[in-house]
C-alpha cells in the first residue's frame, strides 16, 4: 500500500455551490470538506452564475477550517469552464463525477495543470476525487484508481450506479461495487470514500444510520460523502477512533515494541496474538488521532 499523505476526510459535505443561504453556514458544520457542488444540484440556467462564485464561497468556507472541493459536471464543454473556475489556492480538489476510465482523469488534471501554470500557482495543489458511478467505470475501477498522482479519493457512487442497473440503492444491491471500490482505492494508496447505503436519505433515523456507519467503517471505508448538516458529527464519530480503541492501539504499539527489544517477532496481549499488521493498523489508528488533533 502507498502511504503517501493523504488529507483527513471524514465527513464530506455537499453544499450547492449558488445556495448562498446554504454557503453562509457551512463553514459552521464540522465537516472536514464541504463540496461545492456544480453538478446535479444546479439547474443548467444557474451553472454559470454558481461558477462565479466559488471565489468567495471557497475563501468564507476556509475560515471554519475545512477543506474545499468543487463537483465539477460530467460533459467537457461543462466541466472545463467549471475547472478554470473552480482551480485556486483556495480549493484542494476538484470531484470529477461518472469517471468512465483513466483516459477521463488524466485528460482532466491536464486542464487542472494548466490553469495552475496560468496562475502561478504550484503544480499539484489541486488534488482529484474520482466518483465511479457507472458499469463501464466499476469494470475499470483498478485502473481509475491509479490514473493519476493527484488521485486523493475515491466513491462508488450509489445512486446513478444502481439506477443503471435498475436497482434500489440498498446495502445489498451496491455491497459488492462498493467493496470493489474499496480494494481497489486502498492498494492505489488513496482514499476509499463512501459508505455502504445510499448518501440521499435524510429521514432522522440516526440509529440506523450510525449503525450502517459503524458497518461500513469496519470494512474499510475512511470517510464519507453527506447532504445534510446533521449528519455531519454523526460521521465524524463513526470514523474517528473511539477511546477503547486507543487505548487498545497504544498497549499494542508498547507491547510489541518491547517484544521487538526482547528479539520477539510475536506476543500475546489479552488473549490474543499480535504481530507486525495487527501493529501497522494500531499504528495507523494512532496516526489518524495525531491527524485529528492537527486539525482540530
């Protein structure tokens, strides 16, 4: 696996980038990334005027400290004046929805490098997350995933998946694409994004939401996408470390370390036996605690 640094994003919210009401707060969510969105939540009428304010929308949303993203449309003759908007030194990446192929992305970052020289700004600040929305793309998913270096993040995009595949967007129907997207993010070193139901629902059930979190964490998942402000501590917690679980990680490093002193490759903590990838993922977990504190 690829440990290059990688931001931390656990919660991912989406914000309409010409909802001026919504922009006004989103700063004051929580959310480790708020998306601006120029893709499905904004009529084709009102695209140009969203574009132009992703200026001053990205510089209010930095100053609660939270990471900005712009969704930028599928269609060429869209997405390359939303690019040229949208790439500045206050946006960290741009999302580009129903990538079909590593074709789709690297003919893209040429854009992102381009506008970057134009500004002169440096090469590479502007990062990229990829949402795999389709059968063609979930058959070039290993590929995507290691297109290009900007490649930060990844999702299987639940809604249009299973609408292409006439299904409903349930745990059952996307687990397997989902899951896909997972092992293929994380031997690309990159971020595997997303949860195992659809992101759309927003009825106020949070126990099952928590619960659907819970799963979908213990599978891999590092952070997730949402539509709704209140679900943004809800991710947060899922995708944190709890205290037992530092706890644990912390007796594990000690632990080991001692044995590895002792010329040990192996011991027995609480019953159980550790070795070196029980150790990488207590290290990890640590690692991500650090991370949170740093941006807390």
């Amino acid at each position: 696996m690829n440990h290059r640094d990688l931001p931390l994003w656990r919660s991912l919210m989406f914000c309409p980038a010409n909802a001026e009401r919504f922009v006004a707060k989103a700063h004051e969510r929580g959310a480790d990334a708020v998306i601006l969105d120029l893709e499905d939540s904004i009529a084709l009428s009102e695209k140009a005027h969203a574009r132009a304010r992703l200026g001053a929308s990205a510089a209010h949303i930095r100053t609660g400290g939270a990471d900005v993203i712009v969704r930028v449309n599928r269609e060429l003759t869209l997405a390359v004046p939303d690019m040229e908007s949208a790439v500045s030194p206050g946006v960290s990446a741009i999302m580009l929805p129903k990538v079909k192929g590593p074709e789709h992305i690297q003919l893209l970052a040429e854009v992102i490098t381009a506008r970057e020289l134009e500004l002169g700004m440096a090469v590479g600040h502007t990062k990229i997350v990829a949402l795999v929305e389709t059968a063609d793309g979930m058959g070039k998913i290993n590929e995507i995933a290691k297109a290009h270096p900007r490649l930060v993040g990844m999702a299987v995009g639940g809604e249009d998946l299973a609408t292409e595949l006439d299904a409903e967007p349930s745990a059952d129907s996307l687990y397997v694409a989902k899951m896909l997207g997972v092992m293929a993010a994380r031997a690309a070193g990159i971020l595997p994004i997303g949860v195992l139901a659809s992101v759309a629902g927003i009825d106020g059930d949070d126990d099952s939401y928590q619960q659907m979190l819970a799963r979908s964490r213990r599978l891999g998942f590092a952070g997730a996408t949402c539509v709704h402000p209140r679900q943004v501590r809800l991710l947060n917690e899922a995708f944190s470390p709890g205290a037992a679980q530092v706890d644990l990680a912390r007796r594990i490093v000690q632990a080991y370390e001692a044995a590895v002193q002792r010329g040990a490759g192996a011991i027995a903590l609480d019953g159980r036996m550790i070795d070196r990838p029980v150790v990488i993922r207590a290290q990890r977990l640590l690692a991500q605690l650090d991370a949170q504190k740093g941006v807390s």
